[in-house]
C-alpha cells in the first residue's frame, strides 16, 4: 500500500532543495522508468500499475508496489503519467573526462528546463554522451528536465562547473555558436572539442568569449530573430557528425 509518508516524500522531490537533501530525484513514465532500469543509476523505489509490471522483462533491484493509474496520476506533475513512476538517487556531480576524437557540448546558462532536457535528448541522438553545464544552468534532476529528454537521461553525463575555470584548463577548440560567426555548414570541426551554446536570451557571456576559438553561426534565411538553443544545438550537432565523415 501506497502510505502517506511516501506520498509525502514522493512530492517533494519536485522541488530541487529537497532533491539536494534526500539525494533523490523521481522518473516518471513507462519509458523512462524502463531506461532508468536499464542504467547505472540506483534504483529505490518502483511504483508501476499492473499492466507495467506484467510487461516489464528486467528483474528489478528496488522496492516495487502496484499502484492504480489515478494514485500515479495524483503523485506525478505530468497528467499523462498513468504507468510507472521510480524514485532514484543522484549521481555525484564529478568532473567529467572527454575520451580522444570526441565531442563534449559546453551550456552557459541555459535556464529553462525543456531546453535543458531537449538538449540532452539531442546530444544522445547525435552519440555526445559528455555535457559541461554552468552552475546557474537548470537542475539536470529536475522533472521537467528528466521528462523532455525522453530517457536519454540515462546514457548522458552532466558535470556542474564554473565555466571559465573548466574552459581555461583544456586546449581542445571550442566552437561558440554565434549570430555573427563562420557558416556552420562550411565549418570543419575536426576530431574533438566543444560545441558551446549561450544563454537563451543573452548568448554566451562576455566571460567566456576568450575562450571560444571558432566562432560559427547558422545562417538565416528567414526573418526570425534568432533560433531556441535546443534547435540550434540539435543543427550544429548534425553538421559536426556530416564534417567528420
């Protein structure tokens, strides 16, 4: 039986201060629950409808309890959740190594949470399994974040960081997306480095321009002011994987 006590604790991992505090962080949908299954991440605490259960093929490591789907709905922040919920806990925020010849993505700032969460979704699509955020960007655990990113949660790591200490210490080049910088299609991206996406708003900050090395853009064609950070991360990832091959 779902108890009050859990209920409680449940909630609360919606908000980051007591996601700091309990280690904890919550999953929420079938497909995420079953990536989350399949991963490194500990597992504590499974709540998943009868049907869930019934087709879910992997012994699971955790405590479990049949759940109804309006007891799911009522716990989870997303109406559409009516399958399985899990509760896991956080990673330690370590310093993240890039291997040889690969690509890491750089966020300087980037605030809102489906952003952050799409990004994810984008640089696990395009085979980038490192991103360096700032430590003002928004909270990997969030659930808004873990829901957009569709399960790639799972497979990508994030390092929190102060940016200008982390970028001032590597010599691989750092390709900033700008409005003003080299034609993205006719940029040759080489082997390795970064991809560094600005704020939503303001763009990458002053702080960090000493350290971009190649300046790109994506050209307009069109009259829009300027493109969302995840779209654009999504065009500068497809053009650095035609570059490579």
């Amino acid at each position: 039986m779902l108890s009050k006590a859990k209920i409680k604790f449940i909630k609360s991992l919606q908000v980051k201060k007591y996601r700091k505090q309990e280690q904890c962080f919550v999953v929420q949908g079938a497909k995420s629950v079953q990536e989350l299954l399949a991963s490194d991440f500990e597992v504590t605490l499974v709540l998943g409808t009868a049907d869930f259960f019934r087709q879910l093929n992997r012994p699971v490591q955790a405590e479990t309890l049949e759940v109804t789907e309006k007891e799911l709905t009522d716990l989870s922040e997303f109406q559409t959740n009516d399958s399985a919920l899990a509760v896991a806990r956080l990673k330690p925020n370590d310093p993240t190594q890039i291997p040889p010849n690969t690509f890491g993505i750089v966020l300087d700032d980037i605030r809102d949470p489906g952003n952050l969460g799409t990004i994810i979704r984008t640089a696990d699509w395009f085979g980038i399994t490192h991103i360096i955020a700032s430590e003002e960007t928004a909270d990997f655990y969030n659930p808004k974040v873990i829901s957009a990113t569709m399960g790639s949660f799972a497979r990508v790591e994030i390092y929190y960081t102060n940016l200008q200490h982390y970028l001032s210490k590597t010599s691989l080049p750092v390709f900033g997306a700008y409005l003003d910088g080299k034609d993205v299609h006719k940029t040759d991206f080489g082997s390795g480095g970064f991809i560094l996406i600005g704020n939503e708003s303001r763009g990458i900050s002053d702080a960090l321009e000493q350290f971009v090395t190649n300046k790109i853009t994506i050209p307009r064609y069109g009259q829009a002011e300027s493109l969302n950070a995840a779209i654009a991360t999504a065009v500068i990832c497809d053009n650095l994987v035609r570059s490579k091959k």
